[in-house]
C-alpha cells in the first residue's frame, strides 16, 4: 500500500491535483448531507492550498482579513510554517494558528 505523500512534500501540480479531487469529494459529501466529512475535506483543502503560498508574502505586525468570515480580523505576530500565529481583533486575545490560506491582504 502506498504511503500517502504530505503536502510539504507534494509538487505544485501534486497540490492542484489534491485541492481538485478534496473539492469533488467535498462537493459529494455536501450534495449526501454528510456534514462532518465535509468540514474534514473543508479543512484539508484549506491546508493544501496554505502549501500554494509563499509564507514570507505574509508579514508579522499585519492586518488580514480571516476569509470565510467577513469582518473578522487577524494580526499576525510571527510564521512557523505554513501557519500564521497571532491574533484575532474580536475576541478573547487568546494566541491561535491559521493556515496562510485563510488570510487576505486588507486592500
């Protein structure tokens, strides 16, 4: 059997294919109401695509707005990763970690 590659291991093309075939299977799980599967591959798309992205266009001290939840705002005080650790404007100020792929530049 063989062992599945991680993300920080996959090539650019390995990672598209992987975000297209969790999003058909995303897609499925939605369209059969199987909630939980769904957030699963919700949550795994949102780690491949983080692997996409270059961790140093993401700069400690700065704004972004968390996507998929409009209004709500990060501030990031360092990168390990290809997580961003900081913390949420709104909120008890409790330091969390957000996949980069979550992050959009405030314009």
């Amino acid at each position: 059997m063989e062992q599945e590659k991680r993300y920080s291991q996959m090539t650019e093309y390995e990672l598209r294919q992987e975000i297209s075939l969790l999003t058909e299977k995303a897609r499925k799980a939605e369209q059969l109401g199987i909630v939980n599967e769904y957030a699963v591959l919700e949550r795994k798309i949102v780690m491949a695509k983080a692997y996409l992205l270059n961790p140093k266009d993401f700069i400690p001290g700065e704004l972004y707005e968390i996507d998929g939840d409009p209004g709500s705002y990060f501030k990031i005080d360092y990168i390990n990763g290809v997580f961003a650790w900081g913390y949420r404007l709104a909120g008890q100020k409790e330091e969390e970690a957000l996949p980069i792929s979550v992050l959009k530049k405030l314009k």
